[in-house]
C-alpha cells in the first residue's frame, strides 16, 4: 500500500487497520470504515497519543465530553487515555483515515 | 489548523510549513507548496525519518537514485538521511502534504 486510496478492498465485516510504518516510537495506520462504529460501550483508551487525519469520508468521533464530526481534512489530536469511540461512518462512501500513534 | 485544507494563505513566496503537533519524538507538519521546488543543488538531508503523505496537488520528489512522482494519496517513508529534494510541484494549485518526522 502506497497510496492511501489505492487497494481498498471491498465491504469488510470489520474495520481495516493497515500499518504503513512502525517502530518503537511511532506507528501509522490507514484505516478503512464503511459504515462501522465502535461496538456499544466499547471505548478506545490508547497508551500512545493519536494523531488522526480524515482524508475520505465522514465520521462522528465521540469523546466523553464531546461529539466532533470529521469530514475530508480534518485533523485531531488525540492525547494517550482520552477516552473516544467512533461514533458513526457514512455508509455513502469508505472513510479512510490516516491515524499516527506516538509516544 | 484543523483542517488540511483549510485557511491555506494565498501564494507565499516560500513553502509554508506549519507544525501541526510535535513534540520529542515526533512532529507532525502541514507543507503547502504551489508550484515551488527545492533551489538548485539543495538537498533536504534529515535527522529524522519523515513519512510524508501528498493530500492534494502533484510532486516529484528527487533521491540521488531515482525520481518519484506523487499524486493525491501517495505515501512515502523517507529514512533519516536519505538525501532528498522537491523537483517540482504542480503551479496548477496548491500542493498540500502531511509529514510526520519521527525518530
């Protein structure tokens, strides 16, 4: 993969995490919704911070304080342990991500 | 800067680099380029890995061994200290890239 657009598959029952590049510092991820959500009262809670890039598509990311909706461009850094779940993807089109986890 | 996209200044007589996150281990920057290249005989020659993602726009990316040409979506890991210089980006629009520079 190395186009992040290039080489989607077709509908999957689970989202699809791809790692572009990782070590020990550093991992970044394409990441293909198609619809999906966070299964109910499942949370994220990461130990490394998490810097997400929306680059297709549409999504809701819920926070434990907050909603943001994201759309192409969008960019959010979120810190290690913030809490969030992916509330809802479009189901129009696949929304891709580009997600980099640092310490 | 929430967005990639977003709040791009008209023509700037340099690259605009903008650091989106950084801190000891990793630095997220937004570069917007519009029909700049490198100046003759530069070569980038980083410290750091540098993954750079190309989110719109058109390039190619000169190495000592070889051209790459990059279009929307394009992705590529550039290790610390592999010479490197922008041969050219489109003067048609604005060229915008997500890279993350990481030890």
């Amino acid at each position: 993969m190395n186009n992040l657009f290039g080489d989607v598959p077709t509908q999957c029952p689970e989202e699809l995490v791809q790692t572009i590049l990782a070590n020990c510092n550093v991992r970044i991820e394409r990441i293909v919704s198609y619809g999906h959500a966070s299964p109910d009262g499942f949370w994220y809670d990461h130990v490394q911070n998490e810097g997400v890039l929306l680059a297709q598509g549409a999504a809701r990311l819920r926070f434990e304080d907050t909603v943001v909706a994201m759309k192409p461009g969008d960019f959010i850094d979120i810190p290690a342990h913030r809490k969030h779940r992916v509330e809802w993807t479009t189901p129009d089109e696949k929304t891709i991500w580009l997600a980099v986890f640092y310490e």
